[in-house]
C-alpha cells in the first residue's frame, strides 16, 4: 500500500496485519507488481525504485514523470514503461538495468499475447500504437476520431480493448497474422540395396 507518509506498506494477506514498511523519498501513488521476482515498483519524487526480498533500490535512469504505465511482458519477460517523457523502457528483472527508445506517444499499456506486441492507448495524441515487443518500435499506428484512456487484452476474442471516454464507445483492434511459407529446396541422394542406417 503507497502512503502519504513517503513509505510502502506490506501487510499479510493471511490475516491482514501489518508486516513492515519500506521508505521512498517523495512516494507517488503508483504501484505496480511484478510477477517472476515477486516485486513491487513504486516511483519517487525523482525516479522508479523498486522493492524486491525486502530491499529498496531506486532505479535513477528512469525518472518520475506526470504519467507513466508499467506492466510486466511475459513473452520478453521484462517489464515495460511508456512514460510522460515519452520513453518507452525494456526493464531487466534482477538487475534493475534498462533501456529505451524515445517515441512519438506515451499512453497505457497491453500486451497482446497472440501476436506479442504491446499496444498502446496514446495520451499524446489520438491514436493506439503498436510496439515491437522486443525492440521497443514503433511497428503500427491507428488513428482514432477521439483519445483513448484505458486498454486491455481480450484473450477469448485475440484482440485489444479499450474505451473511448469522450464518444462513450469501446474500440476493439483485431489481429491479422500475415504468415507465409518459403519452401526451400533439398538435396538427396540414392542408396544402394541392403543398406541401412540411421536418419537425423
């Protein structure tokens, strides 16, 4: 639980008591948890610290902006960051070391597990933009006829969800994958009667 005592709050989920507190200098109200390593991250007055077996360590590369969304990418397994900066940040788990390219948008984030891309609802401008999961660019962007807020993975469908506040509708972006096979030529040769052998 973030506070507004500048520290973190764990309390025992058996019966809700009070464990420990841990202390980020200018604690925001963000908080975001990481599956894997079990930890938490939370941003500070100057940047994203991370709680992780007890320890408090600030992550100083990526700063505290006016806005930021952080989910875990299961198929990278790293977390990613769109920020007011407009970064967006490839997170090493347990060694708290990143990197990010600079975009045209920042906005919340969804990992879409069919086609592993992460789409973004834009809070720069009005559009919904894909991001390569693995080199963090750009690889699409579709226009909307009003900002987007919220988005979300619809597993059931394959698709991506997300509300258009302004226009009260909800916009689904479907997948096409564009597969397509090369054959490619092989080379064989005879064998002659009564020989065998094994085959790789």
């Amino acid at each position: 639980i973030t506070t507004d005592s500048n520290s973190v709050v764990r309390i025992n989920g058996f019966d809700r008591s009070y464990s420990t507190s841990y202390g980020v200098p200018g604690l925001t109200w963000s908080i975001f948890y990481e599956p894997v390593n079990e930890s938490i991250f939370v941003y500070g007055s100057s940047s994203l610290w991370e709680i992780d077996n007890g320890v408090t360590q600030s992550i100083s590369n990526i700063l505290t902006s006016g806005f930021s969304d952080v989910i875990f990418n299961n198929l990278t397994g790293k977390v990613n960051i769109s920020d007011e900066n407009y970064k967006f940040w490839k997170l090493e788990l347990g060694t708290a070391t990143g990197s990010s390219n600079t975009l045209s948008n920042y906005g919340y984030l969804a990992l879409n597990e069919f086609d592993g891309d992460v789409y973004m609802s834009s809070q720069a401008l009005n559009n919904i933009v894909i991001v390569d999961s693995t080199t963090g660019t750009i690889k699409s962007t579709q226009p909307q006829a009003a900002g987007t807020t919220k988005i979300i993975y619809n597993p059931e469908r394959k698709s991506v969800w997300t509300i258009q506040p302004s226009l009260n509708t909800i916009i689904e972006v479907g997948v096409e994958l564009n597969n397509q096979l090369n054959p490619h030529p092989f080379t064989y040769s005879f064998a002659e009667d009564n020989t065998y052998g094994t085959l790789d």
